[in-house]
C-alpha cells in the first residue's frame, strides 16, 4: 500500500505541476474584429447630436442669410405644400371644428334677426323653441336646462314691459310689442338658431369637397386614400440657404459598444504596464490620438490626464503611450471614421495587479 | 471624440488563482477531492500490483501442485513460509488434514466437512485481501461528481452574490468566479472518471481469480475426498 500511495502522491504532483504550467496563462481568444449584428444601446445623442451639414462650409454662427426661394416649382401643381411632387395626398384636416364653429356662429346670428321680426304674435316665440331643441340639442343635455330656466325668467319680465309701455304710449301700442320681443329673441333664441346652421354650413363644404374629387380619377383617390402622410411639409431640401459647418451624415457617428471593446483589444495587446508600480490607483493615464481613415496614426499621441510629476506615473504614462503607438494601425469600421478620428483613451492599471 | 477606458488586460488566471481565489467551501471540497483523487490512485497502483503478484502466484502454484509432486512435501516447504492464494487455501486445508489424522479420524464425513469449511474459510480471507479497499473506489466513482458540483454551485451563488454586491455585470468580473467554480468539479470528475474505471476493472479481475480459487478448492477438495476414503477404511480395519 505504501508503495502505491507514494506513487500516487508523485503522479498527482507531478499532473499538478503539468497544470499549474500549461494552465497557467490560457491563451486568450483570437478574435477577428468581425461584427456579424452590432447591438448597440442607443443614446437619445444619437439623435440630439444631429449635425448634418458640409464639411467645407466656413465657420458661421448662422448660414449665410441670403433671402430663401424656392426653386423647381413644378408646373400645373394642383396640391399645395412643400413637397417636390405633386402628391395628390388632400391635405390632413386640422382637428379644430369647435373652435371654428364658435367663431362663426356670431354671423349667421344677425340673419336670424329678420326672420322673427315679421312675426308681430308673442305665440310665435314659443313655437320655434321646440324645434332646435330636439334637433340640435340631444347630446348636450345642461343646455336644455339653461334654457329652460331663462325662458320663465324674462317670460314674466315681457308681460310687465308691455304693461309699462301700454301705460305710457297706447297709440303706438303695435310698435314697442315688436321692439321688445327682438331682445328677448336675440337672448333666448340666437344661441339656438345659430346652432341648427351650423351643421347646414358643414354639409355644404362637404359636399363641395366630394364634388371636387368627384372630377379627378379613381387611381388618384385611390392613393390619395392610401397616401396617410401630411401633403405638406415633407418636401426635399430646397431651401438655397447655405449648408451649416457639419458633418456628412445626419446624425453623429458613434462607434458601437463591441467596436469600442474591439479598440480596447487592439490596444490592450500591446500595453505592458509598467511593473512596481505599487499604488496603482494615481496611475491612470487618458493618451489622446489621432487617427487617418486606414487607422494609422496621426502624429503623436499625446498625453491628456495622469502621468504626474512622479517617476512611476511618468513611466505609466510613458508606457501607455508606447502602447498607443506599437499598436497602430488600427482596425476600426471606416465608415464611421468620424468616430474614431480623435480617439482618447483611459488607462487604467487598477485591476493589473 | 470617442473616449473609451481601458482596464488592465486580465489577471492572473493560473490554477494557484483560481484555487486561491474560491471561497473556503469550495476549497474545502476541492481539497477534499484531491485527497480522494490521490487516494483513489493509490488504490488502483496497489490493487493492479497485488492482482498480478496474485495472478503469479497462482499460475506458479498450480504449476508446482501439477507437477506430481507429492502433497506433504509441498505442505511442508509451502507451511514455513508466508503464502497467498491457493497456497493459503492448500495450507489450511492440509492442516486440517494432518491434525485430524493425528487424533485419529472419527468419520470421515465430519473430516471432508471440516476440510472444506477450512478452505471455504481460506477462501474467503484471500477474496477479502483481494476486495479490499474496492468500495473507497465504488463512493468515489459515484459520489466525486456530486461533491465536485456541490462545489461549483456553491462557488457560483457565492460568486454571483459579490457580482451583484459590485454591481458590475461586465464579462471579466463574471467569468473568473464562474471558472473557479467549475475548478470544482473538473476535480471532481478528475478523482471520479478514473475510479468507476478502475472499479470495474478490478472488480472483474478479482472475481476471475477467486473463481480460479473456488475451482481448486473444489479440485482440491475432490482429490482430500478421495483420499479419506482410501485411507480412513485402511486405518479402520487396522
């Protein structure tokens, strides 16, 4: 038993002493800058930063203010609208009906006044009462009320008026019956008349409208049904102003999480930070560079943070930037150079030792 | 402007680390399965020398017993000195022999049952010598897995427990837990893979040769059998 326990004590130190050497630095994996889906968080910057302009365009704080024209007017347009194409899309109407009908209410008002002055009969006022009231004023059920409650109220004024006024002229008794009805009309009444004709007005643009699109054809209702977007406002860039100072894309370019790990790779590689290096924590070095669109670099990188006035954050920072440099050139998507052009980049040592 | 940090590249990610790194269960249990991985081996290096030290003695007995030569001189050049096998079992069975002879055979009956109980008892004390230690073997091959897991899962709740404590979920702070965790039951495997193994092997082995043994026991016995009966009548009548 001896002999086998010894032997297996030897063989196990022996696999150990195999593991503790071919384990001990696993290769980190080789891999290829390849981004076969980039997934990337999108920042609200994203669209905050819109920066679309010409990149030759002189520094200004506003674009140059030459009068704006509108070119390439197409002829025999028969939408209106900022759009380049004449798109038969009716324009989207705007959702403000009630407002609408409260300003147009006041002139149908005084064409109202005429109808009801023939009527000399104080049973005349009762009569057209009912009427609106079915007609128009079913949803709005406080309305009814309202009125009904004012219709006593100057009812029993009307009797004493005219008592006052028989009182005082009886030979002109005709004429102050008259008169005093209309003001009792306009304040009773008005409000329900002008209400039933509204709705006639509404009736007679629609169906002017109908008889309108009556006359184009049907592929061009058809896509006009179809066509939801507003007809104006969508046109191209027309405006003649001059471009602002700014990039070619509309959006500013921003280099996804796994290019920005892709980067951080590439440098790591390269960077031996520097050993006895004891407190590790002042050691934090931010090297900025500049890169050319085939990722070589341009000029020298320089040095932003850290890299103090000490022997060891010199060498730190000194380090970083060898790091920098020995790597390059750099794998990078070109078409978001913009990105990448002015790159800086933090070292930290913190979690080497 | 893209800014970007950049840590350090990795740490150390050597076996030491990660060992040095677990938590003290999961040390524990890998500790403890080093110990019956080293056992474990110990075992199989001891078992498989004593089988074939066995397996030679056997061939190297029967090759003597066959030889013609008679059985008390084998007997007594085989009783001055340590014996193992069939030896043991010839011994025993020989000195029951001799001793009923030397106080006189009552029934030869009651002489072949004493015979054969004291070669079933040899036999068994070799099958025991032979079986020993094999059930370490058996617990290892079945319970290693489980014990290295236990180790894994509580290394991973315990690493997960400080991620969550960090409340950094980044790849490089998840990953060193995870594989010193796994540490766990690699050794696990490690200690159980070879154990089931050796198990089975030595299991079947060692009844190959104590079916070997049982069979000269028989033969052995049948030939005793023989002889009581040619000399316990002559000693009768006489």
């Amino acid at each position: 038993m001896k002999a086998g326990l010894s032997t297996s004590l030897a063989l196990h130190a022996l696999a150990l002493a195999a593991g503790l050497f071919t384990l001990s630095s696993p290769r980190p994996l080789e891999l290829t800058n390849a981004e076969s889906f980039p997934v990337d968080i999108v920042p609200i910057e994203e669209i905050a930063q819109s920066v679309k302009g010409d990149k030759k365009a002189p520094v200004a704080e506003k674009p140059a203010p030459v009068p704006t024209s509108k070119p390439d007017i197409v002829e025999d347009a028969q939408e209106v609208g900022d759009n380049k194409i004449d798109l038969p899309t009716p324009p989207t109407p705007e959702p403000k009906p009630r407002p609408v009908e409260t300003a147009e209410a006041p002139p149908p008002a005084p064409d109202p006044k005429p109808t009801p002055t023939p009527e000399p009969e104080p049973e005349a006022a009762p009569a057209p009462e009912p009427q609106p009231v079915p007609a128009t004023e079913v949803a709005p059920k406080p309305e009814p009320k309202q009125e009904v409650k004012p219709d006593p109220a100057p009812e029993p004024v009307q009797p004493e008026q005219p008592k006052q006024d028989m009182a005082a002229l009886p030979d002109v008794a005709p004429v102050p019956q008259s008169k005093p009805q209309p003001p009792k009309a306009q304040t009773a009444r008005t409000p329900d008349r002008k209400e039933p004709e509204k709705p006639r007005e509404e009736k007679r643009r629609e169906t002017a409208s109908s008889s309108d699109s009556n006359e184009k054809s049907v592929e061009d209702q058809v896509a006009a049904l179809l066509n939801r977007e507003k007809a104006s406002g969508g046109g191209a860039k027309r405006s003649e102003q001059q471009a602002a100072l700014g990039g070619r894309q509309t959006t500013g370019a921003k280099l996804s999480q796994s290019e920005m790990d892709a980067l951080r790779g590439q440098i790591q590689r390269c960077w031996n930070v520097p050993a006895g290096a004891a407190d590790a924590e002042n050691l934090k070095v931010s090297v900025q560079f500049r890169l050319s669109p085939s990722g070589e670099l341009e000029g020298d990188p320089r040095i932003v943070a850290g890299g103090g006035s000490g022997g060891i954050e010199r060498t730190a920072a000194e380090s970083a930037r060898r790091a920098v440099i020995r790597c390059a050139p750099y794998n990078l998507p070109s078409e978001k150079y913009e990105a990448w052009a002015d790159v800086i980049v933090h070292f930290d040592p913190r979690d080497m030792f | 402007m893209e800014q970007m940090a950049l840590t350090a590249p990795g740490g150390d990610h050597s076996l030491w680390a990660l060992f040095w790194q677990a938590s003290w269960v999961v040390k524990l249990v890998m500790l403890g399965l080093l110990g019956a991985s080293v056992w474990t081996w110990a075992i199989i290096i001891d078992k498989t020398l004593a089988f074939n030290r066995m397996r030679a003695a056997l061939n190297r007995f029967e090759e003597v017993f066959w030889s013609g030569q008679s059985l008390e001189e084998l007997y007594r050049s085989l009783s001055e000195r340590k014996t193992a096998g069939m030896g043991s079992i010839f011994v025993a069975a020989m000195r029951e022999w001799k001793k009923s002879f030397e106080k006189g055979v009552k029934s030869p009956i009651s002489l072949q049952n004493r015979i054969d109980k004291a070669m079933d008892l040899a036999l068994t004390r070799e099958m025991e010598a032979l079986e020993s230690r094999m059930g370490f073997l058996a617990t290892v091959g079945s319970a290693g897995p489980f014990i290295g897991l236990f180790g894994t899962v509580v290394g991973i709740m315990t690493s997960f427990q400080s991620i969550a404590a960090s409340g950094q979920t980044n790849l490089a702070v998840v990953a060193p837990g995870i594989a010193e965790a796994l540490l766990a039951t690699a050794i696990g495997l490690l200690a159980a893979i070879p154990a089931t193994i050796a198990y089975n092997k030595l299991t079947a082995d060692a009844a190959k040769l104590g079916l070997r043994m049982e069979g000269f026991a028989d033969e052995f016995s049948a030939i005793l059998s023989r002889q009581i009966d040619e000399k316990v009548p002559v000693r009768a009548a006489a």
